[in-house]
C-alpha cells in the first residue's frame, strides 16, 4: 500500500492539464498545484490508473492514505471528478464515491461542497454514460453526511444553476436524503431548509 500511495500522489500531482485543473485543484485545498511537466500525450492512462489505486486505497488500506487526504488526495479526485477527459471523470467519480463512503468525515466543507458541485456538473453536461457513477456518488453522500451538510450543498448548487437535468438531481437527492433520514426526522430538523429548495 506505501508504494501505490507513493505513486498516486506523484502521478495525480503531475497530472494536471489546464490552468482550469490547476485552479480547480487549488480551490479544493491542494497547495502547489503546476500543471504537468511533460508532454505526453498517453499521460492520462497514468491518471486513471493512479485514480483506480486511490478507489482501491479508499476501500483496502484507508489508514495509509489518511494523512494525505485533505491535502492532496480529496482536492485532485475532486479536480479531475469534472475533467475534459471521460475516462479520466469516470475514475475520479469512482474514486470520490469510495472516498465519501469511507472518508466523508476527512472532507472538507468546502471539498464536500466542491465535490457535489463538480457532480453536478458533469450531469449538466453532455457525457451521458457518467451520470450512473455521479448517481453513486450523491446516494454515498446521502448515506454518509449528515442531512444538513448534503442539503447545505445541494441547495447552493441548485440555487446557481438553470439546468433541468440539475433540478432533477436536487429533487432526488432531496428525495433519497427524506428517504435515508426519515421523513418525520427531516421535516422536523430541516423543514425551513426542505420547504426552501422545493
């Protein structure tokens, strides 16, 4: 597990393509992000295959990867979570749905928040075939945050956004999130927050 964590931090943090990634990875909390040093157009199978070994991490060797989750970890799988490159996406989603199931405590709010906005994104847009993993990643974050912090974050995003395909989204996180915690619970904890969003 040392080396495949060796290896995924120096792979993930040298992966970044655009000045949009980097920035993206700054925002989420990784401190020095550059965009990558070579040219390599095959860079990106590094990049999945680094985005695999962290789903494997997450879910196998969790203690390994604790120290180097808020700092580099979280912030380049919620970057590449909204990539230009589909494979690349999928993995990230793939990754952050393991991360969230067993790792959501370690998430910032701000990653969290980054991270559910980053989804939403991707199903706005037009890669049709990752909206089944975006899907698993919004019921992993019903399932494993509290109602307040999945409403909180589901709201702002929502609330910025026109897209029919993100209403439906809030309307089914709501829905599971009612579902999860139990609808006497959410009315009786969350009702202002609920009644706002509808």
């Amino acid at each position: 597990p040392d080396a495949s964590l060796k290896s995924v931090l120096t792979n993930l943090s040298n992966s970044l393509e655009t000045k949009r990634e980097v920035e993206a990875a700054t925002i989420a909390g990784l401190s020095n992000a550059t965009l990558r040093a070579n040219e390599d157009e095959n860079n990106w199978i590094n990049t999945t295959t680094s985005l695999q070994l962290v789903s494997r991490l997450a879910r196998y060797h969790t203690s390994v990867i604790l120290p180097h989750l808020q700092s580099k970890i979280i912030p380049l799988v919620i970057t590449f979570v909204a990539s230009i490159r589909s494979k690349i996406s999928f993995h990230a989603l793939e990754a952050a749905e393991e991360l969230i199931g067993k790792c959501a405590k370690q998430f910032t709010d701000n990653q969290f928040d980054l991270c559910i906005k980053r989804c939403y994104d991707v199903v706005g847009g037009n890669n049709h075939f990752l909206k089944e993993p975006v899907d698993k990643v919004i019921m992993i974050a019903v399932k494993n945050n509290s109602p307040q912090r999945v409403l909180n974050s589901i709201s702002a995003v929502a609330k910025g956004s026109k897209s029919r395909v993100v209403k439906e989204y809030t309307a089914r996180a709501i829905y599971e999130s009612l579902k999860f915690a139990g609808p006497e619970r959410m009315l009786r904890e969350y009702r202002d927050k609920v009644l706002t969003m509808t």
